[in-house]
C-alpha cells in the first residue's frame, strides 16, 4: 500500500501531466490580484467595517452618550468608560451568566462542527468513489434538501424531541444529562449536511481516478483509501467548511431560539435578551457583541490560510 507522500506525489505528477494545475494556479492569481479587484476589496472592505468600528466605539461610551449622540462625535462628546463590559459580565438571565452563556457556546458549536463533518466526508466519498444503485438520485436529493426553509423543519423536529425520539430511535434519551445540547447538536447537523455533503463531494469527486485505482490495485479497501488517501488530500476542503460551519452554529440565533432552552443557552440568546423587554439596556448589547464576536475572529484569523485554500482547492485542479 502506497504511503501519504506517494499518493501527494502521484496526484501532483498527474495533474502537471494534464496541464491543468499550473495555468489554473496562474489564471486565478492574475485574476485576485488585478487593479480593479484591490480596489473593489478595500471599498467592500471599509463598509463593512464602518459599523462594526462604530459598535466598538459606543462599547467604551458611557450610557448617556450613547442614547444623546452618535458614536461619531465620540472626540468631541469625550467620555470613555469599561463599565459597559463589567455590567454585561455581571449581566445574568434566567440565572444564566454571560460567563455561562459563553461556554455553552463551546459545548454546542465545537460538536455541531465536528459531527456533520465526519458524516458528509464519508457520505462524500461514497458518492464519488462508491458504485450503488440509485447514487445519482439519492444525491440529487441531498442536495435539494439545500432549497428546504429550515423553518419548515422546526416544527417537526420539536414533535420528535418532545417525544424523546428521532426517526423512531430514542436518540435523546442516550443523552438525558445533556438532552438540551443533543436537541442543538442534531438540528445543526441536519441543517449542515447537504451543504456539507455537497461542497466536500465536489472536491474528492476531482481527486485523480489513476491515484484511485492504484490503490485499489495494491489491495486496498475503501476503508484504506478513504484514510490513508481521500483524508489526507481533502484536508483543504475539511478545513475550510469546518471554519464555516463553525462561524455559523457559533453567531446562530434562530436554532438557538427554538431548541436551546434554560441553562444550555449560547451566547447569542442571551445577548437578545440582554437589551430588555424594551430595548432600553442596548448599550450592553455593544460591549456584549465584543465579548461574542473574540472566539469567530481568533477563529478566521487563525485559520484563515486553510480557509483561503480550502475555498480556491477546486479552481487549481485541471
């Protein structure tokens, strides 16, 4: 059985030898770095960040400014203050902490990345490298159910855990002491998989066939080509739809409103009811998107560079 460096090797010779890598490479670098591209980027790039600039400026004003005078006048209103993130810390609701609502956060997001991802990497491979009948439907199917409203499936879903089931299969009672983070795990995991499944089978799809049956020559199984194979080479891909799904479940609302409930709350429930029943406390809400907004960014900072990769993988092979 050949070795992961020898499969990278024979994959990167093939795909010189069909002259598509290269040009590819060279094509999509001549078209992110022209002129026209810079200066589109620094335009969208500034809007963007004029209202996050503005939030963080009214996050270090005190409540008074901020309901008198715009953020923009913060040089000549001068007034700088931290009480706003002491008071969201010691915010609490429902006996939940800003602290505690932090890392629930962790506890739902890190699993609801983590399991739809190795469900639509396996069921990625089998659609490109696995022979059954009916793989094309059954993956037209899949990824119509991208066009589903997930709302459409909220109510449905809410019958199945109030009884304690899913599909007939008591899933939630094998999780009672953590029945309310199993209620969000699996509706992100159903909400993520097609577009899961369909973003990673369009990558390992493209994986040179002549690697493939090399290895199948050699003796070995799916098993063997999937791990010592198809994983390794479709790191780009994972990675990349792991930051994106990351970003989603963690600055969630919606899915948090109708499944996460009492002291399984993430963070994001509790920053809408943060501001009051009236709206009066927004001045809070700056400070806590802030204290919200430091993980997704360490998180893109960070991993950026496999995110980046992930996203042009598909365009550099011939």
């Amino acid at each position: 059985m050949a070795t992961t460096e020898e499969v990278v090797a024979t994959t990167q010779a093939v795909t010189t030898a069909k002259g598509g890598s290269r040009p590819a490479l060279g094509d999509a670098k001549r078209r992110l770095t022209s002129p026209w591209a810079t200066i589109a980027a620094i335009i969208i790039a500034a809007i963007w960040t004029i209202p996050t600039f503005g939030i963080l400026v009214s996050s270090f004003r005190p409540r008074v400014e901020i309901q008198t005078t715009g953020w923009w006048t913060a040089l000549q209103n001068w007034g700088w203050t931290t009480e706003n993130y002491v008071e969201a810390l010691n915010t609490s609701t429902g006996g939940l902490s800003l602290l505690g609502a932090f890392v629930n956060s962790f506890a739902i997001t890190l699993p609801a990345a983590i399991i739809p991802l190795i469900l639509a990497t396996l069921a990625a491979y089998g659609f490109a490298w696995m022979e059954f009948r009916g793989r094309n439907l059954l993956f037209v199917l899949v990824f119509a159910l991208q066009i589903v409203p997930i709302q459409m499936a909220f109510i449905p879903l809410l019958q199945l855990f109030a009884r304690g089931e899913l599909f007939g299969f008591p899933i939630i009672e094998a999780f009672s002491d953590q029945a309310g983070y199993a209620q969000v795990w699996i509706a992100h995991t159903i909400f993520g998989l097609p577009l899961a499944i369909f973003l990673l089978h369009n990558f390992i799809a493209q994986i040179p066939g002549d690697v493939i049956e090399a290895a199948r020559v050699d003796g070995a199984g799916h098993g063997q080509i999937f791990f010592r194979i198809v994983l390794p080479l479709s790191m780009p891909a994972i990675a990349s739809f792991a930051i994106f799904q990351f970003l989603w479940v963690w600055n969630d609302l919606l899915v948090a409103l109708i499944f996460a409930d009492g002291n399984v709350a993430p963070i994001t429930k509790l920053l809408a009811q943060m501001v009051g029943q009236r709206g009066e406390d927004w001045h809070l809400l700056t400070a806590g998107a802030f204290i919200a907004i430091i993980v997704p960014l360490l998180v893109f900072l960070f991993l950026q560079r496999y995110f980046v990769r992930g996203l042009l993988a598909g365009s550099a092979k011939g």
